[in-house]
C-alpha cells in the first residue's frame, strides 16, 4: 500500500514538474529567437524575413477557445491600424495547421496563425506549459521592433483591448 502511494505521488509530482516551463523567457532589450513555421494555409513564415517592421508575436492556449476568440477577433479588427503603425501580427498555438484553419476561416481572420505542435517556438519563448497529456501556451505577447529586439513582453493580456495596448506602445515608442 505504502509503495502504491508513493508511486501515485511520484506521478503526480512528475506531471507536475514537466508542466511548468524550465526555458526562460526572453526580456525585453534582448535579440528575439528566429523562427520558421507553418501558417493556417500551409504557408511558412520566418520571424527575421519581417525584419524593419514591428512584430507582434502573439502566444495563445487554444484555438476557439473564448479569450483565444476574444483576442484574435480584437487583433482582426485592429489589424488595419497596426499596419499603418508598421506592424505585422503572427498568432502561435500548439494547434496543428488544419485547426488554425477552422479557426481562420470561422472567425475570418486576417493574419497568420502560426502552428507550433511540438512546442518548440512556444519553448524558445518561454511560454510553453507541457503537461503528460496536455500541452498548450501561455498567453503572452512580444512585441519585437524593427530591428528585432524585444521592445516590451506582455505578460498580463486582456483579449477585449491587446491590439489598442501594443498600438499605444508602438506610438510612444516611436515617439522616443
């Protein structure tokens, strides 16, 4: 009995373990990880292929999920704006392309979601929490300037208003 008991505590200790993240996040001031992956349609984007525009590198847990919903819609809605500030948005989950997909095509959204299913970017990022049987992102922002370094990391998100917040940062940081 006492050996059944520790083998479940062991194994809850495990999971655990392997769910919190051991990367560490990039800070704001340092280089951002370079990156090639798949977008909803099949179509690979490299992060430094945006180089001299702002880059929103945006984490999410899931696809349709209400405030994966909530953001994606608000960064859809913004997009013609953040453009005019000279930005690009790239959304990242650990959903496969085919979901990224349904979601695009559900919500008519019109910008790359990027599909991560191994973890690896979401890792890179910092932002990966891996459990035995679930995996998923944080949901957490970078906003990496034109000449690739980290301008500000958003670690508290609100769906409803993400894309006015980086637009404010991208003017003040404009601005000087």
């Amino acid at each position: 009995m006492k050996l059944l008991l520790l083998l479940v505590l062991l194994a809850v200790l495990w999971t655990v373990w392997r769910g919190v993240n051991t990367a560490v996040m990039p800070l704001a001031g340092s280089r951002a990880p370079d990156f090639r992956l798949p977008d909803q349609d099949g179509k690979f984007h490299q992060l430094s292929a945006y180089a001299g525009k702002w880059r929103i590198v945006y984490f999410y847990p899931r696809d349709d999920t209400p405030g994966c919903t909530k953001e994606a819609c608000a960064f859809r809605d913004g997009l013609e704006k953040l453009q005019a500030a000279g930005a690009v948005v790239l959304g990242i989950s650990v959903d496969g392309v085919a979901r990224h997909k349904r979601f695009a095509e559900k919500y008519h959204l019109n910008f790359p979601l990027l599909a991560d299913p191994h973890g690896a970017v979401s890792r890179q990022y910092g932002v990966l929490m891996d459990w035995v049987i679930l995996r998923m992102a944080k949901r957490v922002t970078f906003l990496i300037g034109p000449d690739g370094t980290i301008s500000h990391v958003y670690r508290q998100v609100d769906p409803d208003r993400h894309d006015e917040a980086i637009l404010k940062t991208i003017e003040s940081l404009k601005s000087g």
